[in-house]
C-alpha cells in the first residue's frame, strides 16, 4: 500500500509544468492574441435609451464593432466656461466605440 514516491517523476512534471505556465504568461503578455482596435468617438444631444456598453455597432446589418463607453461630455472633456452660464455642450453624451483593425 505505501509505495516509494518516484521523486524524478514528480520533479519532471514540476518542471514541465513551470515551463508551460511561464511560456503561456510570456506569449499573453506579448499580446499575442490582442487585436487592435481603432476607437471613435460620437455625440449625442438626445436619450440614448436601449444602447448599452457592449452593444454591437452595425453597418448594412454587418457587425464591425462594439460600444465601449458612454459617458456625459462634461464626464469626459474639460469644459470650462463661466460659472453663472451652462455650456450648451453638458448635456451632450459621448459614446466611444472600437473597430476591430485588421
């Protein structure tokens, strides 16, 4: 029932199993599997009810992207006017969206 423990074999499989773990974190790390992507930027001066972050962006029903952020202008941009006036551009609403560039 009790057996020696084969040390070479778990000393191989310890070492194998290093070497594979550090190659994967080299190879992901190099962004390898990333793709880029080319980011643009629209306004809104009406609701955007229904988009959401993630939301596909269709051309001719094709998908070419995806929404990655929505934000208020005033969020993102520095607008900066006199206190006592509202810029007309606060109530705009960026929507940022990514194409994939192959």
């Amino acid at each position: 029932m009790s057996e020696k423990a084969n040390y070479f074999k778990i000393g191989l499989f310890f070492i194998i199993s290093v070497i594979l773990i550090v190659t994967a974190v080299i190879i992901w790390g190099a962004g390898l599997f990333t793709k880029d992507k080319i980011y643009f930027e629209t306004y809104f001066d009406s609701p955007v009810t229904g988009l959401n972050v993630g939301a596909s962006i269709q051309v001719m029903g094709v998908k070419i992207g995806q929404v990655e952020s929505i934000d208020f202008v005033s969020a993102v941009y520095d607008i900066s006017t006199d206190p006592t006036k509202v810029s007309r551009y606060e109530r705009y609403i960026r929507v940022l969206g990514s194409i994939s560039a192959e």
